[in-house]
C-alpha cells in the first residue's frame, strides 16, 4: 500500500511573540464588560474562591464598574484604538526593525485581543517552530507573568504540533532596564519647563494578602527603585525620590503606600513640583494617562500642589526599544 505524503509546512522559523496585558476593544461599556469578565475572571487576579466571587463580580461590579471605566477609556482613547494596543504593536514594528531577519516578531494580549492563543497559531502557520514568549512585565506577579503562562499553557494544550518555547525572564535588575530608565527618565526630567523637587515612582499595586503569601513582586518592585535611585542621585542629587502603588480595587489591604496618599501628603507638606514615573508599567496605558495624569494632578492640585508631571512610559522609544532588543537577544542566543 502506498505511503500518504503529508503537506509539507513551513519550518525552521524563530518568532518574538511580546504581551502585554490588555484593553477593551472600544471605549463602550459592553465593550469594557467583555474585557473586564475576562480580567476578574482569571483566579490569578482575583484569589477568591468562585463560589463566592461569581456572584459579586456578575451580580455587582459587572454591573456597575463597565461605565465608569469606559468613561476613563474614553478620556485616553486615541486614533489608532487604545493607548496600549497601540504602542505596544509599535513596539513590535519596532523591535523586527532592529532584529530583522533573526526573527518575525508579533504582539498580543493576554486579555482581550489579538489573544495569545490566535497569535501563537498564526506564528507557526508562518513557520515559527521555535517562539520566544516576552511578558512586558518587568516585575514578576501571578497576575501577570504567570497568568500569561496560563494561557500559553491553554493554548499550546490545543495545538497537535507544537513550537518549542522560550520565555522572558523578569527584568526588574537587568541593567539593561534600569540604563534604560535613567536614560528616558533624565531625558523628560531635563525637558519639562521646571524643576520638580520630588519624583515619584508609581507602581500597579496588589493586594498585600498577595504579597504575605510569597509572590515577589512587592520585592521587585522595591529593587527596581532601589537602583534607580542610586543611579538617579549621580545625575540629580537634588531630586528626591519616593515609592508608591496605584490602581486598588474592592476593600482587602493593598500594598502601602498609595499613590494618591503620596501625592496629597506632599502637596499638604508644601511640595508645589512634582513629577511621576510608571516604572513597571512598558507602555502607557489607561492606569498612567487617565489614573496618574487626570486624576492624579486633580489629588495633587486640590491638596495645594501646582505642577505635576507625568512622565511617559518608556514605550517604543529610543531607549525602551534598545533595552528590548538587548533582552530579546540574550534570549535567542543558541536558536
């Protein structure tokens, strides 16, 4: 009996897939309730048993929250969609410029869409065998980079022939991350049309509960500002520089102290320039534009302060996307 040729598949390919957390598709409240079910459904966010937390997240704040965040969407929505999606598909562009034919790079999102698993497909059906998976998480949490390896997990359980897999390490101490902050950060600093006597260095807070059970990511966060500081206080010994956790949700303690705490308390205190930076966060999004930019300068006025910058994220600028491109690198050696 004959032998069946198979089809023949294109092979032999690398691939770069960045994620990045996610975004609605629009600034709608539907469109929010989609993403939002999504995001709170995930038990590496909300460590709740779902007996309990189903009926609070279907019955309350699915109900009530979906509004109130599209408002927020929509104060930062841009041309090209949201904040997010669109710097960090920049980011892509960007770094398959500077990595060129080494490797197809691609992006996608761990919530929302493009979604991992229809990315990770696409890149094999390219001939991608060997994938290097990129969380844009510089700080290691279960919320983030282990909720990414979820649903890579999800999504290579489905596929017969699989890729073989790589993934990103946090970079939290690479010097290369922190080289790309000093940079970036003194840059916007030296910009701005005055001179802040604080900078605050604003991080995504967690639950401390979160914390106590052993993820690292409070740690992290602390070493990253640990460091930049001593590099920071080289260049600009006259700038003082401080640490807080922004974005709490429901009730339970958060990690402490909060951003909106920090900037009213300075402002109460008599500090009158300020400027704030998002370290742990790769792309401005709607936590750093509306969170910090919007609501935050409104805390910092109302308490008596009178300019507060936002300093962007490092996105897909010059040193963002060189610090990307090293870490990527590094990772591909050998393949």
């Amino acid at each position: 009996m004959p032998v069946r040729e198979q089809p023949s598949a294109k092979t032999g390919g690398i691939g770069v897939l960045l994620v990045n957390l996610g975004t609605p598709d629009a600034p709608t409240a539907p469109a929010v309730r989609r993403y939002l079910a999504e995001f709170l459904s995930d038990p590496r966010v909300v460590e709740i048993p779902a007996i309990a937390w189903k009926p609070i997240l279907h019955g309350v704040i699915l109900r009530t929250r979906p509004a109130k965040s599209a408002h927020a969407y929509g104060q930062v929505w841009t041309n090209e969609g949201s904040p997010l999606a669109a710097i960090t598909r920049a980011q892509a562009a960007g770094l398959q410029e500077l990595l060129g034919a080494r490797a197809k790079v691609d992006w996608a999102m761990r919530y929302g869409n493009p979604s991992i698993p229809s990315r990770l497909q696409a890149m094999k059906d390219a001939g991608c065998d060997r994938i290097l998976i990129a969380p844009l998480y510089p700080h290691y949490s279960g919320a983030t980079t282990a909720s990414v390896m979820d649903k890579l997990g999800d999504a290579l359980e489905a596929m017969r022939a699989q890729p073989a897999i790589r993934t990103l390490p946090p970079y939290y101490d690479d010097p290369a991350f922190i080289d790309a902050l000093e940079t970036d950060l003194l840059r916007q600093i030296e910009a701005l049309d005055f001179v802040p006597e604080v900078l605050l260095l604003s991080y995504h807070g967690m639950p401390q509960r979160t914390a106590d059970l052993g993820d690292p990511y409070y740690r992290h966060c602390l070493e990253t500002s640990r460091l930049l500081t001593e590099r920071l206080a080289q260049r600009r010994p006259d700038l003082r520089i401080e640490t807080s956790f922004q974005s709490r949700f429901g009730r339970a303690k958060w990690l402490e102290p909060s951003t909106e705490d920090i900037l009213a308390r300075e402002a109460k205190s008599g500090t009158k320039l300020m400027a704030v930076a998002a370290p742990g966060f790769s792309a401005d999004c709607v936590e750093t534009l509306e969170e910090l930019a919007i609501r935050g300068a409104e805390v910092f006025a109302e308490a008596g302060g009178e300019r507060l910058a936002v300093l962007a994220c490092l996105n897909d600028g010059a040193a963002g996307m060189a610090m990307l491109q090293a870490l990527v690198t590094r990772e591909l050696a050998g393949w």
